[in-house]
C-alpha cells in the first residue's frame, strides 16, 4: 500500500549574519517533515514569497517565520522592526507563524510584539534552538487539532443530517402506511 505523502512544515530563516541558521537547518534535517528555507534579509524573503513546491507534495499548511534581529550593530529599537515585519507578514497571502529571535537586552521588550500577533520573543541564548523546536511543534500539533476539530464537526452534521431524514422518513411513511405501523 503506497504511504501517503506528508505536506512539509516550511520554515523560512531570516538571519542576517547566520547566526543560527545552520543550527536549525541541523535541528529540522527531516526533508519528509520540515522544508528550511535560510534567506539574508526580509527583502528577498518578500522577494521570493512564491517559491515552488516540492513536486508530489501538496500545498503547506503550515509556513514559520524564524526572523533573528540583530540589534546589537545598530541603535534602532528591535521592538518596532519587528512590528513592521509583522505588519508585512500579516499582508501575505498565505497564513504565517512568526518567530522573533532577540539579544538578552531586549528580552522585556517583546510584549507589544507578541499582543501584535507575533507567535514567539525568544532570547538568543545556547536554549534558543530549543525553544525554537518546541514553538514549531506546538504550531504542527495545534494545526493538527484544528484539522481534527472541522473534521469531528462534519462528521457530527452528517450525523445529524442523517437522523433527522430519518426521522422524516419515518413520519412520512406512518402518515402514509399505518397498517404497517
């Protein structure tokens, strides 16, 4: 029996000096599971939004952000370039979790960020991979319960929809044949 074929969960890395990238490339190696995607800025991430798929894999439900902000080489606050990068992500076709990777120093700053919609402010420290790991895991296992949620209600209204012709149908065939009731 052939094995149905897994949608990958694509991760698109947004390091500017890859810092990280390699290490979540190595953590996410499964081709079968994760599609990593590493990109030097948010630019050409825009740039390249319509990426091809995988041939033989059907469209991805689930499309992370990891964007690492790099602030310490620059005076600009962290906390509004990542509402803006926000704010561009929401305006993408496709649904996308976001994951900001942040210096200690602005580990207090991410408040505004996450109430914007952001899925996780994670401090860039030797943990931040696997913090990362579980964000992606949690994101895979709450799209797989949203799935099973439509999928139980459907099967709930066609359930229902069936009881209630049959009832129908019996109503009407009392009305109609008594003598058989």
């Amino acid at each position: 029996m052939k094995q149905k074929t897994l949608s990958p969960v694509y991760l698109y890395v947004i390091d500017e000096f890859g810092q990280i990238s390699g290490d979540i490339s190595q953590r996410f190696d499964n081709p079968e599971k994760y599609a990593v995607l590493n990109f030097t800025s948010f630019r050409q991430f825009l740039e390249n939004t319509d990426i091809p798929r995988i041939p033989g894999i059907r469209k991805a439900n689930i499309r992370i952000i990891i964007y690492v902000l790099n602030r310490h080489l620059q005076n600009s606050d962290s906390c509004d370039e990542a509402l803006e990068v926000l704010h561009q992500v929401h305006n993408l076709p496709d649904k996308y979790s976001t994951i900001f990777l942040v210096d200690s120093n602005y580990k207090d700053k991410g408040q505004p960020v996450l109430e914007a919609g952001a899925g996780a402010w994670i401090i860039n420290n030797p943990n931040a991979i696997h913090w990362i790991d579980n964000h992606v895991k949690g994101t895979i296992s709450r799209s797989n319960l949203d799935k099973k949620r439509k999928a139980s209600k459907l099967a709930l209204r066609i359930l229902a929809v069936y009881i209630i012709l049959v009832s129908l149908f019996t109503l009407a065939a009392r009305f109609l044949f008594p003598w058989y009731f």
